[in-house]
C-alpha cells in the first residue's frame, strides 16, 4: 500500500468563483496545482500541519536546543462575500480519497 500524496481542502461553505487560492502564501492554479471537486479543493500533493508539539519539544526549543522544522502547510482562499474581499485562512487539510 502506498502512501497517500493527495490532500483534500473542505471550501467554506459561502465561497463563490471566482476565488484565489494560496498555499503557504503563493498563489496556486486550478488544473495544475489542484481540482476543484464539488465543495472542495484536491491538491496532486501532499500537505499536513506540524500539529501540536509535546511539552518536551517546547522545553528543547526554550533552552535553544532545538527547533521546529517539520512541515507546516496554510491553505488560504481568497473570495468575496457582499461585495467585500474575504480570506479564510489555515484551512482544514484531510487526505483524498
């Protein structure tokens, strides 16, 4: 069994076209970078959140031991709501099906 490469990202349910897409900030496009599959985004790779860090790694980071490098993908959309620009930031990632 292989390892999932694909992530899935749940659009707001008030998103209408047309509407920008970032991830981690650099502007992605529709039919390279992602699907649009109903309500939601698939990405052809893989994103995840570092996710919360144990007291042990906050404690290695206080004293300057260590830091955090694991990966920390943002999925930003960018749409308008009553004629007004609206962002929702740091989408829920899930893997595709």
């Amino acid at each position: 069994r292989g390892v999932a490469t694909r992530t899935r990202v749940d659009l707001p349910a008030d998103v209408t076209e047309p509407f920008d897409v970032f991830v981690n900030g650099v502007l992605q496009r529709e039919g390279v970078d992602f699907e649009r599959r109903g309500g939601a985004l698939v990405f052809s790779r893989r994103l995840s959140r570092e996710g919360r860090l144990g007291a042990m790694r906050w404690l290695s980071m206080l004293l300057g031991i260590a830091g955090t490098y694991r990966q920390n993908d943002s999925v930003d959309v960018v749409y308008e709501r009553a004629g007004r620009r609206v962002v929702a930031t740091g989408l829920p990632l899930s893997l595709a099906d």
